[in-house]
C-alpha cells in the first residue's frame, strides 16, 4: 500500500488538501493555526521533527508530552517540530484517493520530509494509527525497508515501556521522561547530518542505541523456545544489554508547556494544564503510570504558581488543571489551592484536581478548587469494590474514609459523586464486585442523610482491568471479557435490588472486549506486530473508538497469525506467567528490580499491602539507585507570588461572593 | 474570602453597563470554523485581552456575548457580528483593537460601535455573497443563473440535524449575477479577498443577496439550486464568503447594522 507520488521536499500541501476539506467531518482539526502554535522557517533547522499523537485531534490536541517536547524542540535555534494527528477514515479516503500525503496541521509538510517523526502512545490501541500515518506519509512499514531519505520513526509514552508489538515498525523506542534525551537525540541526528551521514542508516541507529533511554529494536534478536515463550534477546554489535528509562529531575527548571495550545476546534480537555508533580509512591498493583514514573518529583509552590500565571495569561482557558497522578497527594496542595483561588479570585478562572484519592482530600480542598468557578461534581476511583481486593491492589482506602468525605461534600452542598472500579482484578470473585453495589447504596444513604435531599446522585464508572507490563501484575492472568461482563451483569442486579437507591445510581461500563486486545498489545511480544498489521491491512483504525474498534477483526487476525507460531490471544493475555519466564520487555529497565515486583506479586495475593516511600522507609524498589535519582518533595520554601491577574484590578471589586 | 454556601447564587456578578456591536472577519484557513468554535475563540480573547466583559449568573457563569446567524462552516465572512455585554464602559475602537489583537489571526475585528436603538437581529434580514466557482465559466454560470431568476420557486432539499428540510431557495433569492471578468478577458483567477493563492485557472464569480429565511438558505443552497435548474455542477468546491449583512433596501442594497444611516456600497 505505500504511495509512490511522495517527493521528499517540504512544500506546504495545504493547496491540496483544502479542497478536500469542505467534504469531511470538523475539518478544523486538520487546518492548524492555534492560538500559540509555532511555525519556524524550514530552511534554519538542522534538525526537523514531526511530532505525532496517533488519536484524533481532541483527544491529542491537549497532551501535556506533545506540547512540552513541542515547546522544548522548537526553542532550539537548530531544530523546529511540527504536530500532527490521526487522520478520520473520512480524510484518509479522500487524501488516497487524491494523493495528498499525511501532513503537519502547523506547515502542512508532509512527513516523509522531515527527519524524525516522533510519536507519543499513551495507549497501545494507538499503534494502528500509527500504520496509516506511516503508509500515508509514503514511509515504509518495516524499519527495514527504510533509507536514508526516510525519516527516523521514535516511539515514547508510556506503551514505549514494552515496545515490541511495534518493534519492526518504529526505528527507536524512548523510555521515560523526554524533555532532556529529545535534545540528545536532535544532537546526534544533526552531527550526523553534518558529516555527511557517514554510515547511512545503520551507523545512525546505532549512534542512537548509545543513547541513554534509546532502545532499538532492530540491534536485538529474539531467539523463542519451543514452548512458545523467549529464549534469548541478544544485543547485536555495540548495543546495550539492557536500556534504563530516563528521569528529569527538578521540574521547576524544566516549566513546559510555558504558552499552551489553545485549540480551535473542540477537544476532551478545555482547559489549561500544569504538571504540579511526576511520579507517584502509593503503589498501587495494577497502575504502570505509577510504577515506570518513579521517584515522585513535585514542582515547587512558586513553580506551580508561575505556570498557572503564564499558562492563563497565554491562554485565556478559564480552568486550570492541576495535573498529576495524585493531585492532592502534593505536599503543598493546600497552599497551592489556596493561593490560587485568592489569586483568581472574582475572575471566574477554575481550578481541578483531575486525580485525587479520597484519604487525601478534604471538604476545605474541594472548597478552594470551586471558590471561583464551577462546582462539578466529585470524582473518587475506589478501584475496588472490597477491603480485600483493595488489599490486593494495594489501593488502602476504607470504605469509612469515603462515606465521611461524601457525607461531608454532600452536606456541603455537593449533589454528584462519580466512583471509579475496575473489575477482571488478580484473585476477584464475584463478591469483590458485588460489594460495588452496597458501597453505591451506602454513599446515596449518606447523602441523603448529609443533604436532607431525596435528589443526590451516584455514578459508578467500571473498567476492565489490563496487567502492564513493569508492574507486579505484569504475571497476572487477564480475566477474560465473558467473566467481566457476566459480573457486571450481576453487579447492576445488585444495583437495582433496592429501587429506592438504585433509581439514584447510574453505572457505565464498556464492552470488555477491548479489554482483551489491549491487554495482547500491552504484553505482547514481537511475533504480535504480524496481528497488528494483519488487523490495519484489514481496515483496523482508531481502536481506541468503540465506534471504529472490531474484535472478531482482531480475534480473526490473532488466530491467523500467532496459532501458526504455536501461541495464541490467549497466551498472551489470559495465561499466568511464572516467575522465570523471559518477558519482552525484560531487557527495558522502568528501575524496578524485578525481584521486587515479584515479591510485591505474592504480597499481592497474600493480601498484604505496601506502604508509600515519602511518609515511610524506603522498601528498596530500586528506581532511585537504578536511576541515579532521588525523592523530590516539599515544603520547598517558596511562596506562591500574589499577582496582578488579566482582567483583575477593579472591574472584578464587585464580583466576591458573599458568605 | 468567598464561599459558596447551599441556597446562594455561585457568582453574583456585576451588571452588564455598555453593549458594544461588532463587526469581525472569518478567513482563510478559519473558513473552517463552526461557529460553536467561534463562539469559544472569543469567549478566550476576551480572557486574555482583559476585556471587563459580564457574565451571566449561577454556578456555571458565561461571558456575555450575543450572536447573530454564523456564516456556516466553511464559508469565509467579512461580515459577522457579536454583541458584548461589558462590566465598565470601553471606547468601541479600544475594545476593537484589543479584542482584534488577542484573537487568531483570520478571526479580526473590522468595526465596532455602542449599541444603540434596534436590536441587531432586527437590523439584519438579508445576506450578499460572493461565491468563486473554479472551474465554472462566467457564461455557464450566467445561463443558470437567468434559468433560476426565471423561475417562481426551486425548492432544493437538506439533511439537518433535525431531519430533512425543503428549502426554497428562489423565494429568498433577492438578486443574482455574475461578476464581470476581468479585463483584457484573461481568465478570472480566484483570489478570494484573504489573498489565498487561487487554483489559476478559469473561475466564475457570483454575487448574491439573500433574504434572510428560516431555515437560513445557504451558497450551497443556491448551488444546488443551479444544479437542479440548469444542471450546473461545479468540478471543484465553491468558495463562498459573506461579504455584508443588513436591512434590505428598495434596491436590493443592504444597510450597515452599525450605522443608521450608513449604507454599504454594492461592490
């Protein structure tokens, strides 16, 4: 399927592509044009990246690791980085049919002239995507089928931990944090190129392969047994035996994205966004963003203050989000709360805290975060319906703990509460699940005990739970979607045993199908690119979107592929692994010793939890020494600088609230 | 400090003083917005500009802008408008400027004034494009256009949301024609007024004014009207933009909804 008509030459293809666009669904995504979007003059960079979010562009438009390498990249005086999306089928169609190829949304060059493209997966469903762009673009599928006129293809997020279901698509897979090996890696690309590219190809991958954080697959063989699982992964040549992810340390040096996209179209996340934290130390069993982002690194109270000033002023966003994987766990959240809702005060600027446990919030922090602005409702994700399983997945809040903080949010004039669950857990039963139901039940008791109102809600949100890889369920058998969805089938019995409260409780969940084929993707190991390819050749595109995703599609292409090679979807999703059997991704060090993760597995199904490092002993994970770094947390002794806000000053004097 | 307690209202805010009308553009590449993504572009450039704007009460607070009739996706304009609700008074021109200066470039404000006497919907009941038909030779797009004028009714179907509607397009076409070519009788380039280079080749050009109706007929409206009566099936896409709106006068011009006394000329 690849596009002969593709030159390497970096015209705008905007001419072509817009009489194309009055014929297809929002052709605002693809037109550019952004409120802070940058276009550098191609002739002055050394070095050119295609930064690629393989999803459509609301949902990629707002990505926090696309925007900071974006900003990063561009100020560079010898490099400049353009963005692009996923593409709907509506355009591909017309862009075949009228040989468009994929482009930038900022200069409209196409992909093929540029040096890298760099995509981010924060998700496995995106790797399809990734297919179109590359066969769109006029770059060949296979790593192996490429020149070098072709640009350098660079996996990162957190799905570059295990890369191998990719691995004969993408040249380089990046591990961890990016904003320091994106500059390493322009570094090498443009010495390169300045010698003249001695070595072609070859010579240039493997100067990337002595990287810190660069894995290429292409510099491994992976020899398997006859039992289906890994023999051997063996380094060719100069690469390394195994490759340690990359960690930024002091975030206040590193304050990106400083000037946020601001989007024309309408995306998931209106709003702006400012990293208070990295990492996260609860340790929970089944969270891999928690466990490959090790250790906690938090940004300084004046830090956090001086993005959110910058990121308003930049934007004109009327809701800052607060982002980390535990936003209330910072050790100056209070003071950031406050600060900023003094700041903003009278200005209808918002504040959210898009992720927060229930032990460290309290009615005075959602105080603060709705003083100025919207009082949505409050957001708790449980994950697991009983103190056992909870005890399983090391995610020790007490059913207590929930409905005091409910009681007192709902007394406090909150009428909405959302509960995350997963179900398909380590050692579930269906009694673990059933208990959603009465914690539901007790949560709509209290509120309307707390509120005096017949008229609270309850929303219980239920995903299917997928091991990842470098976490301790990375063993674990994956529950298969008939189990799920006969429990959940149960669970919403259970909901509406009792009218009188179920009638308050309303419950999502999705098709546990998809679960499955993420859950092959996530773990899989080379041999699971054939299903891949086989699926988009298929017409597979946009997995992520239950509205384009096929399982009998996948199912049919997994059976094709991998029975042939004596293993199996279910091999790789549904079959425990025991503890000396080689893993794909064993050779990518996250800087969790494994004998760790092991251990932390039987401590799983013993039921016996782990506490979190920053308020106890270090239990030796391994990540800070494996990775030369340390816990970075407050109080940090700065202050949140009071200032002057856009739009403040007089004209807001008669807008505070009284009370 | 402020806290919100059960029974109060969220944001007891302060009362609109001045509203200020505007003219803006949509161009270019933003020809591609909705007006819902309009609509959200302002309500940030207000942010951003410090403009006092006022907002509406309650826990969900909006700035206070008015719209009138968004020129649909995809067609450019040099003609919307959009009434904003201020907390303090502002010269217009100030406001203008300010606004203009944090909008994306192809949203610009052309014109502004205080709102005074009419409401702006009833300031406005028509519409004049200009429509570049690449492609379309100004005499085939005369011969369609005299078969259209000929007729009483052409009724031309749309799928909406709502489901399908039969629009007819005669009924609310006030005048139609063909822009001369240009001299020297080279061929027409389309050079729409944004500068965007045009495809350099043969390219009709039609003026039209249309009564405002409801459903409101759009370009494409009058383009499928041509297909239905003369068959006239351009190659390439129709660039419309919306070039005025205003009162209709006795001779098909339209008069400025920022002026009461100001008429635009009709070219």
């Amino acid at each position: 399927m690849g596009l002969p008509w593709i030159s390497v030459t970096a015209p705008s293809v905007f001419a072509d592509l817009e009489p194309l666009l009055p014929r297809v669904a929002k052709p605002v995504q693809y037109v550019g044009g952004e409120l802070n979007a940058q276009l550098k003059d191609w002739e002055s960079a050394a070095v050119r990246w295609a930064l690629m979010y393989p999803d459509a562009y609301e949902v990629g438009l707002p990505n926090q690791g696309v925007m900071i390498l974006y900003e990063v990249l561009n100020e560079r005086a010898d490099a400049l980085a353009e963005r692009c999306y996923a593409v709907w089928p509506d355009l591909e169609a017309l862009m075949r049919e009228h040989r468009v190829p994929a482009f930038t949304v900022d200069g409209h060059r196409p992909l093929g002239a540029f040096d890298l493209l760099g995509v981010s997966f924060s998700t496995e469903l995106g790797y399809t995507n990734l297919l179109t762009a590359l066969d769109l673009a006029g770059i060949p599928l296979h790593a192996v089928d490429r020149t070098d006129e072709h640009p350098v293809v660079v996996a990162g997020g957190h799905a570059a931990f295990n890369p191998e279901p990719i691995a004969d698509f993408v040249d380089v897979a990046v591990l961890g944090d990016g904003e320091e090996v994106v500059g390493e890696i322009t570094d090498v690309v443009r010495d390169w190129k300045a010698q003249g590219r001695p070595g072609g190809r070859a010579e240039l991958l493997a100067r990337l392969a002595a990287t810190d954080g660069c894995y290429v697959p292409s510099m491994y063989e992976v020899e398997y047994a006859p039992d289906g699982g890994i023999a051997a992964v063996r380094p060719r040549e100069s690469a390394p035996a195994s490759v340690t992810k990359r960690t930024t340390s002091d975030l206040d040096s590193w304050p990106y994205p400083k000037a946020p996209l601001v989007p024309l179209a309408e995306t998931v996340h209106e709003r702006a966004s400012v990293e208070i934290f990295r990492g996260c130390t609860r340790g929970c069993r089944f969270c891999q963003a928690g466990m490959i982002t090790r250790p906690v690194r938090e940004r300084s109270l004046r830090g956090v203050g001086e993005m959110v000033d910058a990121a308003v002023r930049a934007s004109g966003f009327d809701e800052v989000g607060l982002l980390s994987l535990s936003s209330a766990d910072h050790s100056e959240i209070a003071e950031i709360t406050k600060g900023l809702a003094d700041r903003y005060e009278g200005t209808n600027t918002s504040l959210s805290l898009p992720s927060t446990r229930v032990d460290a919030f309290n009615i005075d922090l959602a105080n603060e975060i709705s003083r100025n602005g919207r009082r949505s409702g409050l957001t708790f994700a449980p994950e697991g319906g009983s103190e056992r399983i909870r005890r399983v997945i090391n995610k020790m809040v007490s059913e207590e703990d929930l409905i005091r903080t409910v009681s007192e949010a709902f007394a406090q004039g909150w009428r909405q509460v959302k509960l995350y669950f997963m179900c398909g857990l380590p050692t579930e039963e269906d009694e673990d699940v059933l208990e959603i139901a009465g914690m539901a039940h007790r949560v709509i008791q209290a509120g309307r005990a707390a509120s005096g109102r017949n008229d609270v809600r309850c929303t219980i949100s239920i995903g299917g739970f997928v091991p990842k890889p470098h976490t301790p369920f990375q063993w674990a058998p994956q529950a298969h979607p008939d189990v799920v969805d006969e429990r959940l089938r149960k669970l919403r019995e259970a909901v509406n045993s009792n009218r009188k409260l179920g009638r308050n409780i309303g419950m999502r969940y999705h098709d546990g199908r998809p679960s499955l084929i993420e859950g092959l993707l996530a773990r899989g190991d080379r041999r699971v690119g054939r299903v891949i390819e086989r699926v988009w050749r298929e017409g597979g595109r946009f997995d992520g979107w239950s509205e384009h995703f096929s399982y009998d599609r996948w199912t049919a292409a997994a059976q094709a592929e991998l029975e042939p090679l004596g293993v199996s979807l279910e091999w790789f999703t549904t079959r425990e692994r025991d503890r000396d059997e080689i893993l794909p991704w064993d050779h990518l060090d996250s800087g969790l010793d494994r004998d760790w993760l092991w251990d932390d597995w039987q401590d799983a199904l013993a039921g016996t939890e782990q506490d979190d490092c920053r308020w106890t002993p270090c239990f030796d994970c391994g990540v800070c020494p494996s990775t030369g770094t340390d816990i970075e947390v407050g109080p940090s002794g700065t202050t949140l600088i009071p200032l002057t806000v856009v739009g403040g000053g007089p004209t807001s004097g008669g807008a505070s609230a009284g009370g | 400090m402020a806290r919100v307690r059960p029974g109060e209202a969220a944001n007891p805010a302060p009362p609109t003083v001045q509203r200020v009308r505007m003219r803006f553009a949509k161009r270019g590449r933003l020809r591609f917005l909705s007006h819902r993504d309009v609509a959200r572009s302002f309500e940030r450039a207000v942010r951003r500009a410090g403009v006092p704007v006022a907002h509406s009460h309650g826990f969900s607070p909006h700035p206070r802008l008015s719209w009138i009739g968004a020129a649909p996706t995809g067609s450019a304009s040099e003609a919307e408008y959009v009434e904003i609700g201020l907390t303090r008074p502002m010269e217009p021109a100030e406001l203008a400027a300010a606004l203009d200066a944090a909008l994306p470039a192809g949203l610009d404000v052309l014109d502004a004034a205080v709102a005074e006497g009419a409401a702006l919907a009833d300031r406005i009941d028509a519409s004049r494009w200009r429509v570049e038909l690449p492609g379309v030779e100004p005499h085939e797009l005369l011969a369609a256009l005299d078969a259209l004028l000929a007729t009483d009714s052409l009724i031309v179907e749309r799928v909406t949301p709502s489901g399908r509607r039969n629009i007819d397009v005669r009924a609310a076409l006030v005048r139609a024609e063909v822009d001369p070519p240009a001299p020297g009788d080279a061929p027409v380039e389309a050079v729409p007024p944004d500068g965007t280079p045009g495809a350099g080749r043969t390219c009709a050009i039609m003026t039209a004014v249309v009564r405002q109706t409801t459903p409101a007929v759009r370009p494409d409206d009058v383009l499928g009207a041509l297909d239905v009566v003369a068959g006239l099936r351009p190659p390439a896409p129709a660039k419309a933009t919306r070039m005025a709106q205003g009162l209709l006068d006795h001779r098909g011009d339209l008069a400025d909804p920022l002026g009461s006394d100001r008429v635009t000329t009709r070219n």
